[in-house]
DNA sequence: TTGAATTACTAAATCGTTTTAGCAAAAATA
DNA sequence: TATTTTTGCTAAAACGATTTAGTAATTCAA
C-alpha cells in the first residue's frame, strides 16, 4: 500500500522518471515526448493514483507553497475571519497555510517564526505582538517575502496592511460628540502596538478638535491580558454617579473590551444609550443582537487578508520586487446604530 | 546569505555530516563521538545558527511533523476556539497544523484532502462534511492517522471524538419544559449530518416523554448555506400571534441560527423571555450581553480539541494502534440564563 | 554520401537530511 | 606477540522529486 511515485511510473512504463516528470508537470511539448508516450504516462498515473510528494518536491526547487501564518488567537473571530480569507486566496493560487497563534506573545512568536523557517515557508503574514521588533527586523532583511497585518512598526521597513485607526477613531469620537455626548473616555490595551496607539490619538484629536480638553485619567489601558474583572473595573470609574470621572460615552479600542464592558455596564443596572453611550471597534455578532446594537467602526478584514496574500505572492513570484516596499492603509467605515442614542 | 546545513557545519570542522547529525539528534553517546567534538559541533552549529531543514527530515525519515485540519469554517468561533486549542496542543509536541476550511462542501474537502495528503501530513482532524463519506472511508482505510471531531459517519469504523448531541437535546428541552413551554420547535440545518439528527432526535423524545405530540411543522431544517432571510422567514412562521404553528418556545441547533434568530424577533417587536423562550446550542460571546441572555447547551471545546490531537498524536507515535477504534463521547453543559424565564 | 540538425529520449547530479555498514587505530585480552 | 574488542569516526545510500547535460537514432541539407 506503499504511494506511488514518479519512479513506479517510469518502471511500469519502461521509461525514465525524467520523462515521466516532464510530462506530468506539462512539459511535455517542451521536450518532445511523444504524443503516443505522454497519453500512457498520464494514464498509468491516474491508474495508479499518482499524487506527487510536495515534501520532495519543495527540497529539490526550494519552494514548498506553504504560508505561515502568525496571529494572536485565531480563536478571536476578527483574527478569524482575517485567517479566513488568508487562507482562501492562498488556496486559490495553490498555496497551504500554517496557522500559529501567538497571544501577544514575543516569545511564542520568536518560537513560531523559528519553527516556520525549518519548515521553509515561502512567505509569512504576520500580525506582531509588541516587543517584537528584533526578530521582524531579521525576517525583514532575509530574503523571504513578509507582510504584517494589523500593526507593524515605523521604524522597520516592511510591507503592511493596516486601516488608518487614526482617522476611524477621530469620526467615532466626533459621531459621540455630534450626539451630544461631552464627556467621552476611551478604554483600551497595550498602547506599545501602533494600532492601538493611532487609535487613543485620534480619540484625542477630535477631543482636541472640539475644543475639549483631553483628560489622561478618562482613557484606560488595559494589559493585553485583560479578565473582564478588569474591564469592570475601568468602567465601573467611568460610569458611576460620584465618581469624579463620570463620563456620558466610552470609546472601546477593542470588540473584546467593548463586550466585557457591555456585560459590566448591564451588571451596574445602566442603559445604553440613555446612561452612556459606546462606539466600538471591530464588529462582532454580539453588537448585533444586544440590549441596543452597538454603533462600530468595521475593518475590512476580507480586504486586508486578500491584499495581504496577494502582495505577499506577488514578492514570491517575482523576487526582484524584494525592495518595492508597499504600506497600505484602507478605509474603515462606521457603522451607526443605537448605542449612541437617536 | 544561504541558510546553513549540516554540510556546513561538518566542513567547518573538517569532520563528517553524520558525525554532526548524530551530534545535533543527541545521539553523540550512543555513537560514541568524543565529549569535545560534540562540544564543538554544539557550539558551531549555534555560531552559525543552524536551523536544521524540517522538508529534507521529512523527505528522509517519512514524518513532516504536521497534521492536517479540514473544519467547515475557521472564522465560525465555534471552530476557532476548536482549532486554537488544537494549534496549541499539537504545538506542546511539536507539531504544526496545516488549517483548511470546507464551507461543508465535499468537493472541497476532496481537494483539501488530496492537498494535505501530497503535503504527507503525519495525521488528519476532520470535521467532515454532509456526502463526504466516501473521503472519509478512504483515508480510514489509508495507513494515516484520523480522528473525526463534532460529527462522524455512523457505517465508518473510525476514531471519534463528539459530544452527546441526543443529551443535550434532550435536557434543553426538558428545560423548556419545565419552565412552563408549552409548544416548543426546533429550528436546525442539514439533518444529514449525524450531530445535527441527534440534537433532533432528543428534542423529539424530550417531547415524546412528557407526554407531548412531536409536530413535524415546528421543525424548520435550513440549508447550511442559510442567509439571514431564512431564518427569519422560519421564525415569523412560529411566531406570529395567528399563525398556526404559533410557538412559546425554540431550540436553536446551532449558534448562527440562534444569532440570526434573535435579530429576527427583536425585528419582529417580540420579547424574550416574555413573547418566546430560547434555547441555543453553543455559547457565543453574542449570547452573554444581548438582550435577555440566552441558555445554552455549552460544548467542551478544549476538550474535544485536546483530546482530538492525543488520540491522534498516539496513534502517529504507535502506528500499532491504529486497529483499536477509539470514540469518545462528551457530556455538555447546560448554562442557565434567562432566556427561558425564571 | 557525408555532416549537421532534429527527435525522442536517459543518466546522473542535486536538494539536506538520516542511517546502515564499515574502517582504521587504539586498547584490551590471551 | 597475535588476536579480539572497543573507540571514534566516515562513506555512501536513500527519500522522491527536478533539471542539466548528454546520447543514439533518425531526418535533412548540400
């Protein structure tokens, strides 16, 4: 039950496996095999079920059409649907994909990176966790084609996708304060991560806009490895009657501090919109179907995973663009519902 | 800028390859190569940071080391959470994951299959699509390792790993029941998938024991490929005040029906518990902070995750064992919330 | 009719490992 | 001293493909 190989062909054929693979990899013409001779080899491959060994082939060309690919958690479904169509428009130009999850992890990240390399990968698409710079920096300078998704950092040169947070975190803040919302806080994670970075500045920009004086005790950082404890916490400060950093409106920079916080929110027996109104970021099913649908700013994660395959397998393709350094940034839109009131 | 081999490091000391292969599997004692060799060896390998070329071990030894996974969609959290915890355990083993998604289409599970199968993948976690039988039954018969996980095929002898969906079903609905649910219908897709008929089938009995008539017109079986429309559509018939199917309770089979269900009734003006009580499959974020939170028949993901890869990782490392069938059959948990009053 | 060109193929090297078989020198034994 | 055993290592084959360089037989041109 041993698989067939090029060899078993070219023997049952009394042919050599060089012209068995010629003609299998459509080279036939090429090199002159005989019409009558490539009908038998194709033939007896199909009647053997000939699949060709991929490991075999990526250690004599060097190529092994695999992706890896690094995330936080692909449990998180906006890395989810991003590793979605990551993996779809791979498929489509016949490439596989390793999925690693890195939790914000430098370490685990250090580690997926070494394991992709001994696998060979042809390219990585990479969502970095902070403190990650060195090892983005020497896959940079290797020769192995790299997209970062999500993040990146400005001092590296490197090819990205991302959405400009700025700008969508300015227009969900400014939609808060054409709502008439005054007091607005700003909960997030991690601010080491350029994303999340953009994201408080623009929160800050169109306070500043505004004319509202930008408060440093209304915007919360939470570590990455946020419980919902803690988010009850942050919110419980910004939403309680006395405290003196009672808000009217909260930014959430991320969907799983905005669902926590909703949860904490309805725990302290408050409305949304009436006792405080929320924009969050990214789009989940849950904003959907809560007490009232959360108004959000939505990635166009289809878009950033598709773009994100596609220059990454043009740089396979075609090395000499090695250099041609693309940074992208698309558009986010926001999507008004009812969180911020009517 | 080429990476370093094996080669590499022998010629840099003038000794053999196998000397250095021995050295770097640690089987320098076994093949008594001298404490200073070996330590030489160690510390040039390192000074030219050599990454050992998993392709050509695998070429060589036969084991890649990576397993395959074919869910139907890896952006459903339901599969994310299930194919983070298998990511991670097969990690601890050092073994990566190769991650497909089907869209429960055979035909792209026969391709993803053939693919996973050239890439010589040491093992397969399937979550198998409806009319994939044929497929499975195949690579059952193969010499590589397989386990099945959520469903499997009731004729084909081969390792399982699901939950008690006929249980579950079963206590779900007694649940309704008990709080006072009268007339209660199943909302569900593809029957012909084994999980989905059990959860089915205990709904029936649940029925059937207390006495009630199972009605076939309360059961609404969608296509998988079911849009929002539809299952509004279904909903509106079992809940319009004069509709005669008029219900004051449905079981969700899944967690999409169970999210589009809810946007349906709230569309509809009609409130839960008050109006319709709710039961759903699965435990989606979305379900802890919509609007009255739902009951849930809770899955042990991890588990079955975790228990999928050392069912399969056993049987890779004792190939011996691969006679002895092993199906596993997990208990679910029902969450009490208020979706069904109190 | 000879030399060149074309046709239809094949041998062998190669990719980077692992692993079997074996060898020379030193040490132990008789 | 001669033989055996042990020590410390190496040569070479193998995995299954691709690819370069070549060759024998036929056809063509002059």
């Amino acid at each position: 039950m041993k698989k067939t190989s090029l060899n078993d062909i070219a023997l049952h054929l009394g042919v050599s496996k060089t012209l068995v693979s010629f003609v299998l990899n459509g080279k036939g013409k090429e090199f002159r095999i005989s019409e009558e001779i490539c009908k038998k080899v194709l033939a007896v491959s199909k009647e053997l079920n000939y699949q060709p060994n991929r490991i075999a082939q990526g250690l004599r060309t060097g190529k092994t059409n695999t992706i890896g690919l690094i995330i936080a958690d692909i449990a998180n479904p906006f890395f989810g649907i991003l590793g979605r169509e990551i993996e779809q428009e791979a498929a489509k130009f016949g490439y596989r994909v390793i999925f690693c999850s890195s939790d914000e992890n430098p370490e685990k990240s250090r580690q997926q990176i070494e394991m992709l390399q001994q696998s060979q990968v042809d390219g990585y698409i990479i969502s970095p966790p902070k403190d990650s710079e060195d090892q983005i920096r020497a896959l940079a300078l290797g020769n192995v084609p790299l997209v970062l998704i999500d993040r990146y950092f400005p001092e590296i040169e490197c090819n990205h996708i991302t959405v400009d947070n700025f700008d969508a975190a300015y227009r969900a803040t400014n939609h808060l304060l054409r709502m008439g919302r005054k007091r607005i806080a700003n909960i997030t994670v991690n601010l080491d991560l350029v994303n999340m970075h953009q994201r408080t500045e623009g929160y800050k920009q169109a306070l500043r806009d505004s004319g509202i004086r930008v408060e440093e005790s209304l915007i919360k950082v939470l570590p990455f490895s946020h419980e919902n404890k803690e988010v009850a916490k942050a919110v419980k400060d910004l939403v309680t009657k006395n405290s003196q950093n009672k808000v009217d409106a909260i930014l959430f920079s991320t969907s799983k501090l905005g669902i926590n916080g909703i949860e904490s929110i309805s725990a302290l027996g408050l409305k949304i919109p009436d006792d405080i109104a929320i924009v969050s970021f990214d789009n989940p099913d849950a904003y959907k179907i809560c007490v009232s649908p959360v108004t959000v700013v939505n990635q166009p994660l289809k878009e950033i995973g598709k773009t994100a395959v596609q220059i990454l397998l043009g740089e396979i393709k075609h090395p000499d663009n090695h250099a041609k350094i693309q940074k992208v940034i698309l558009k986010t839109d926001l999507i008004i519902r009812k969180s911020c009131g009517s």
